[in-house]
C-alpha cells in the first residue's frame, strides 16, 4: 500500500465510511478507491483522472485536497490530456456547451440598425414639431380667481367630544415548532415536523467537516445539494409540503437544527441518514391549501 493510499484509508476509517459509502458519495467505482488505496494506478481510466479522482476522495473524508496532491506530487503519475473519443468516468459532469454565434446574422442584425436610426429620428423630429403647433393653437385659458373661504371658528361654550380609542386586536401567538422522532427503518431515521407551513432546516458542523447530501422525499429524489462543505459554512434549507432526506457522512461532526430546534442524532461516530416529513400535529401529513 502506498503512503497516499495509506493517508485515505486511516481518514476513511476514522470517520467511519467503508468503500461502498465512498463510491455512493462520489460515484467513482469501488474498484478504483481499491486501487487508490493500493497505489495501483494502472487500474484506473487514465493518468489524466488520477489527480481528480483522489482529490475527489481526500475531499469526502475532510482531508485538505490541494495539500493532499502537493505532498503526494511525485507519487502520482504525471498527468496527461485524455486520448480523443475516451469516455469520460460517470461522476464528472459534462461540459456546458458553447453558444456559437452566427456571423450572418449579425451582420443583417447591424445593417437593419443603421437603416432604421435615421428613421427614428425622423419620426422624432416630426412628433416633436406637431406637439409645439398643437399647443400654440390652443387658447388660452383664464385663471379661474381664487376663492377665500372663512373657517366658522367654534363658539367657546361648545364642548369638544372625545374620540373614542380603538382597542387593538391582540395579535395570535404562532404555535411553536415540535420535532418528534418517528421511527427508525432501513438505517433512515424519521422525524415529524409541526405545525404545518414552512420550517428552516439548518445544518451546521462544530465537530468537524462532514459530506452532506439533501434529495426532496427520499435517496432517490431530486437533489438539492451534494458536496463537503467548509467547517465554518452554515446550509439552510426550506422544509415545507415536501419532505427533505438528509445524508450526513459524518454525523458526529454535524448539528442538524429546526426553526432552532436541535435534531438528537445520537452524536455517533459514522454515517447517518435522515428523512424530515411537516406534519399537521396529529401525525399526518401536511397537504398543501387548495
């Protein structure tokens, strides 16, 4: 096992991750973290992906990538451009495409302008000219002579009434948030939120950095966020009709907060994973308003 491989594998396993909750987080192949943690770079796609796959990896398990690969620099094998037509490994994105502009059109676009400047102008010219004439014809009007109206001032002996004082309307106490765990089923830990509308889901890490995924419902649903934050972040999310599936990746260094209110996630060690449902106090899901 080589030095960097063996660097990977203690900070792994002291955040407890096994290979497959690594391969879940990134996407790259367990068969490529094996031979990371090996130093067998032959194994993988190419020269060209080593530096970011183990950057990728040194990320997910807190430590400081950019550090990692300037320590390691000789180690790794010298990276080279991909040849043309390789497929790329599934976790990288693809490139955004490049909005070409069409030279042909542009310049029917800048031929159009200069023919229809001079006859904006023209036309303002125009408009300008037929307003001054209007206004000369019209006659002028007389000012209308002011009139001086006299205020009746209050005879002495009269008694001012008093004005009745509106009572304010006492403004309702919102009802205050309750998070209350459910059950625990398939290694998911279910919360029920109330009342129902809007709470502020807050995750914060006083324990050490952490991976931290957010998908709407479940594992499989839309993601919303996806990557290890900085210690000093703060991520705040929206929970309301639908529910958020939260996926720490090392729980201990985490604190999950609800409108202030802190989620018990038994402050072990390792991964957990949590689903937030908003609930209408009696249990049952909130339903949207009609």
């Amino acid at each position: 096992m080589s030095d960097l491989g063996l660097l990977l594998r203690k900070a792994r396993e002291q955040r407890g991750y096994t290979l497959d909750d690594i391969q879940e987080i990134t996407k790259i192949r367990k068969r490529y973290l094996e031979a990371i943690e090996s130093g067998d770079y032959k194994v993988l796609p190419g020269s060209f992906y080593v530096r970011a796959f183990v950057k990728t990896y040194a990320e997910t398990v807190g430590l400081d990538a950019e550090e990692v690969l300037r320590l390691y620099h000789k180690e790794l094998p010298k990276a080279q451009a991909p040849e043309a037509g390789a497929p790329e490994p599934s976790y990288i994105q693809p490139k955004s495409r490049r909005v070409q502009h069409n030279d042909r059109v542009g310049k029917v676009v800048v031929t159009s302008l200069m023919w229809l400047f001079p006859i904006l102008i023209a036309v303002v010219i125009y408009v300008y000219y037929a307003n001054n004439k209007t206004e000369t014809n019209k006659p002028s009007e007389s000012t209308p002579p002011s009139l001086t109206t006299e205020t009746a001032l209050p005879s002495s002996a009269a008694t001012p009434t008093p004005t009745p004082t509106a009572t304010p309307t006492p403004t309702p106490t919102p009802p205050q948030t309750t998070v209350t765990f459910r059950e625990k089923k398939n290694s998911r830990y279910y919360f029920d939120v109330s009342p129902a509308g809007t709470h502020q889901l807050k995750i914060t890490f006083p324990g050490g950095k952490s991976w931290v995924g957010v998908n709407e419902n479940n594992s499989s649903g839309k993601s919303i966020y996806g990557k290890t934050p900085e210690q000093s972040e703060e991520l705040t999310f929206e929970l309301g009709e639908t529910p958020l599936y939260v996926n720490l990746g090392f729980a201990k260094g985490a604190l999950i907060e609800i409108d202030g209110i802190a989620v018990d996630d038994e402050d072990v060690p390792g991964r957990r994973r949590f689903i937030f449902t908003v609930t209408d106090g009696a249990g049952q899901p909130a339903t949207p308003t009609p």
